[in-house]
C-alpha cells in the first residue's frame, strides 16, 4: 500500500513551490527546449492465442463533457456506498470475519482435540507409554501456546484496521486541502486576469504578465493532479481496509463514518519505562515462546522415562507448539535482528542417556530463543517509544507553524490591494496549504504511533480513540 502521508505532503509542497517560484520570474526570460527522449527498444509481448482481451467503455463517466475550448472536465471521483461504520466497528466486523483469525481459532480447536484424547489414556496406558504423563503435560503448554497465538493475531488486526481507517480518512483531508488551495489560486487568477484586461498602463500592474498568470494557471492543474492522487490513496487505504476486514464492496458495502483526524489528548504520562514494562509483562509473544521453552525441558523428562528403546518420538512429531514467524535480520540501511528459531528432530535415537543429552542441547536452544525473543520485544518497545516520542514533538511543532502560516495567509488577503508584488499573495496561500498538508500528516503519524504503542504493549496502553 503506498505511503500516502509522504506522497501527499510531497505532492502539495512540489505544487506549491511551482507555483510561488515561476510567478516570481521574469516574464521576459527565454524558453528552454525540453531534451530529446531517447526511447530504447522493448520487445513488445506476444498476444495471447486464445484470449482476445478489448476495452470498451461500457459506462460513460459522470462528468465528462467537452467544454468550450476543448477542454474536458475532470470526473467528479469515486462514489462510497453503505452504511457508515465507526473504528469500533470497523474492528468488530475484522475479529469477527478475517480468515488468518479463524484459522487460528481451527487450530486451537485441534489442539483442544488432542489434549483431550489425551486425557482419556488412563493409568494402565503408562504402561506401555511411561512418557504419557509428560506428553499431557506438554500438551498444556500447546493449549497456552494457542491462546497466546490468538492473542497476538488479534492484537494484529486491531492495529491493521486502525492505520488503514485513519490513512483514509487522512487523504480525504488532505484532499480537501488540496482542493481548497486550487479553488482559491483560481479566484486569484481571475481576479488577475481582470486587473490585466482593464488595466493599461503596465506600470501600474506592479510587474503582472500574462505569462506570469499562465505559470499560476499551471500551478493550478498540478495541484489537481495532487488533488486526484490522494483521492486515489483513499480507494486504495479503503480497499486494504475491506481486505483486513473480509468485506467486499459487494458483499458488505460500508463507508468510513470519521471525517477528520482526531486530536489525542495524552491523560496519563508514557515513558520508555511504562511501555518497556508493560511489552515484557503482557505480550502473548512471549507467553508463546515460554510455552516452547517448557515443553522442550520436558522433552528431557520424557526421554529419560524410556530406557529401552533406540528409537523414541519428541514433541516435534506430534505436539502442538509450532514453528512461528521469525524476524529475520537486516543489516543494510536500516538495522533490524533476527531471532532464534527452534529445532527438535521427529525422533531421537540411541541410548537413554545419548537421547537426554541431545535433548537436553535442544532445551539449551529454547533458552537462548526465549532471551532472543525477549530482547526484541524490548527493543521493538523502546523504538515505539521513541517513534511515539517524535510524532508528539513533530505534531507539536507543526500546531505552532500552522498558527503562523494561517495569520500570514490572512494577512495577505486584508492587505491585498495594498501589496505590490502579487505572488506574494500566491506564496502566502500555499504556505498555509503545505503546512496544513504537514499537519495532517503529523497528526495521523501521531495517531498510528499511538495504535503501535498499544499492540507493542498489548493493550497496557489503550488509546481512546473516538468510536471505540
């Protein structure tokens, strides 16, 4: 999904400069030649020998009608329907209906099925079995492996719906935005163009040209062009969000009920020290990796119940504590660890003693993995920390400059007939846009280190974000 706090932000400061700087050029500066393309040779793919595929326009675009001049109006975008859902229930759908979630409750249900075939086999089975008693007992830790697994999935999906709900109602403001600065630079325009109709005298235009009124009119069509690519990143944020959520339009039609991006006040102090102890505390990662270091010293027990037999099963033939999804490290630009993955052969061969001391090396590794696992979730605490950290100071920072660029812009306007360089009006108007632009994106990256902060914690910190 692309990034559509960045692409916005980029795409109103680029606009907007275009339009500050060119309108205040020369207007007598000479035209530069654009450089000749040099297009290589493609080899065009062969068509299919079968399927014959044509586009036709089956549908006729609302909006779309050539106007005078030969100019097209811009269609009026895509048409959300359904009933409004709030966060709330936009998670509420996501637990109920997401399919990796139900595929984790399946398999708590297997592993609840064998526990229980388990607990059938009685005390004349350990006869035969003298390791049964300790394979039950392993079969435990599987069922509070299972619980942790589903805790983690959910915590997952909670923050999966909460960015996805919060990135499109983000670039419904930013559209907003964008839309505002080009209505605005269109008043401008024609406000210019009528001072250059009537007015003779050139000196009294205080350097207006008509070139000059062209350059802002080609500012304006690439804040349209802005315009159209955030209204894009809502259809492709909505559509991330229907995924995570097993609603298809067709299915389940819903639309997004916020329409601005709250402001979180922050009640109870966060330090790196509360949400550090609260991600060792309550993280289901870590209850799942106990789970396996449990099982594996077990496994040690139960190879020393069997003093015959050269060949013995381990848990990993027939237990339920699973391989799991491991970081794996990263040493480039961005410096991430890998963790520790656990290893346990389908059976153990040799002597009783010979089958301990293997088993006992295989425990020795779901130590090391239970530290290693230990070390991330601290580490991945304290960066969200930090994350969180520089968001607030970020959003902070932007309230103070958007303050400012709100009283320059109504400066500007009150004394428009006063200043003499007129993109000086210009410049003050898309400052005002870029530095809202900012804002929002500061205040949704605020929101989504909040949403990260509380799957890092797993739930010690729950924001209250409205509609909950």
């Amino acid at each position: 999904m692309p990034r559509f706090a960045t692409r916005m932000f980029f795409a109103l400061l680029l606009g907007g400069l275009a339009i500050a700087l060119r309108t205040a050029e020369a207007a007598d500066q000479p035209p530069v030649m654009p450089a000749l393309a040099v297009n290589p040779t493609v080899l065009a793919p062969q068509a299919p020998t079968h399927h014959h595929i044509r586009f036709q326009n089956l549908i006729p675009i609302a909006g779309e009608k050539e106007k005078d001049g030969g100019k097209v109006e811009m269609p009026p975008g895509f048409v959300e329907s359904g009933e409004f859902l709030s966060l709330g229930e936009c998670i509420a759908v996501a637990l109920e209906r997401q399919p990796s979630l139900k595929a984790v409750k399946a398999s708590m249900a297997a592993t609840q099925a064998g526990y229980a075939a388990l607990l059938k086999f009685g005390t004349p089975a350990t006869i035969l079995s003298p390791d049964l008693e300790i394979r039950k007992q392993q079969a435990q830790r599987g069922l509070a492996a299972s619980t942790a697994e589903y805790q983690k999935a959910q915590n997952e999906i909670v923050q999966d719906v909460t960015r996805l709900y919060y990135t499109a109602v983000y670039a419904k403001q930013a559209e907003a935005v964008a839309t505002d600065l080009g209505d605005h630079l269109k008043e401008l325009i024609a406000i210019a163009k009528e001072i250059l109709k009537n007015e003779p005298d050139p000196k009294k235009l205080d350097g207006l040209t008509r070139t000059k009124i062209l350059l802002m009119e080609e500012g304006v069509l690439k804040v349209r062009q802005k315009q159209g690519q955030a209204r894009i990143g809502r259809q492709q944020a909505l559509a991330a969000l229907r995924q995570v959520m097993a609603a298809t339009e067709e299915t389940y039609p819903f639309r997004v009920k916020d329409t601005e991006l709250p402001l979180m006040a922050q009640k109870v102090p966060i330090t790196k020290e509360l949400v550090v102890e609260q991600a060792l505390c309550r993280r289901p990662e870590l209850a799942l990796a106990s789970a396996g270091v449990d099982a594996f010293r077990l496994e040690v027990y139960a190879q020393g119940k069997i003093p015959f037999k050269r060949k013995v099963p381990t848990l990993a033939s027939g237990a339920d504590i699973h391989s799991k999804e491991i970081p794996q490290a990263q040493r480039g630009k961005e410096y991430r660890p890998g963790g520790v993955t656990l290893e346990m052969p389908p059976q153990l061969v040799g002597s009783k003693f010979d089958r301990v001391c293997r088993a006992m090396a295989f425990s020795q590794r779901a130590d090391a993995m239970f530290e290693s696992a230990q070390s991330l979730v601290r580490l991945e605490a304290e960066n969200g920390y930090f994350e969180f950290e520089l968001a607030t100071d970020k959003l902070n920072s932007l309230k103070a400059q958007l303050d400012l660029a709100h009283d320059i812009r109504d400066s500007a306007r009150d004394n428009g007939q006063n200043v003499k360089d007129k993109s000086v009006i210009v410049q003050a108007e898309v400052l005002a846009a870029t530095t809202q632009a900012e804002y929002l994106e500061a205040v949704l990256q605020h929101l989504l280190s909040l949403s990260a902060l509380e799957r890092i914690t797993a739930g010690g910190i729950q924001p209250a974000f409205p509609g909950r």
